[in-house]
C-alpha cells in the first residue's frame, strides 16, 4: 500500500477534477435517506463522504475502509473538520471485513464503492 500513502499527499488535487460529477453520480444512485448505513470501501481520502453524509444524515452512519494508512490519514482529517461523530474509519480492506469489524456488528444498508476495482 506504500503507492497509494504517496498518492495520498496529491491525490485529490489531481484525481477528483476528472471524476467530481461521477462520484455525485454514484452517490445519488445508492437513494439515500437519513438513517442508513453506509459502508464507503475503499473510502480513500473521503472525498465522497460530503456526498454521502448528506443523505444519511446525523441518524446514519458511514463506515469507511481503506488499507493505505496514507488515505486513511487525509479522511480523518476531512471528518475532524467536518464534525462528522456518526463516521468510523477501518483500517481494513474488503477481504477482512466482516460484521464483527463493522460498527455495533449491524448489517449495511448500502455499498459504495469508487474507483476501488481499478
């Protein structure tokens, strides 16, 4: 995962340009409500969690998972400058998830997945 911490310093300033309207796209395609819960694999640095916070509301959750410390990093920050307390980030990728790793061991209502079968 040591490609993708380095391409977390520069990631969203060179990849989210080129990808802004289908990220919006994928987002609203899941009909989101407030009150859902989300699982956001692999999260990256966050940049569709305004996206999807947006629609799960305070009620929701969102737990994001990503196996590069680097991207992990910047989404911490994005959430701790957002205020987000309904979000959790795991340090997991898709193969070691498991009910028991997610929040409160409740299922998910929604999958998002961008740009993670590339």
């Amino acid at each position: 995962m040591g490609h993708y911490d380095v391409f977390s310093t520069f990631y969203d300033l060179s990849i989210e340009p080129h990808y802004r309207s289908q990220r919006e796209a994928a987002v609203e395609a899941l009909d989101l409500r407030p009150g859902l819960r989300v699982l956001d694999v692999p999260c990256g640095t966050g940049l569709s969690f305004p996206h999807l916070m947006a629609g799960i509301g305070a009620t929701g959750a969102l737990l994001a998972a990503d196996l590069s410390s680097g991207m992990l990093g910047k989404a911490r920050k994005r959430v701790a400058k957002a205020g987000w307390e309904n979000v959790q980030l795991l340090a997991q990728g898709v193969d070691d998830l498991s009910l028991e790793s997610l929040q409160n061991g409740e299922p998910v209502d929604r999958l998002h997945v961008f740009l993670g079968m590339s």
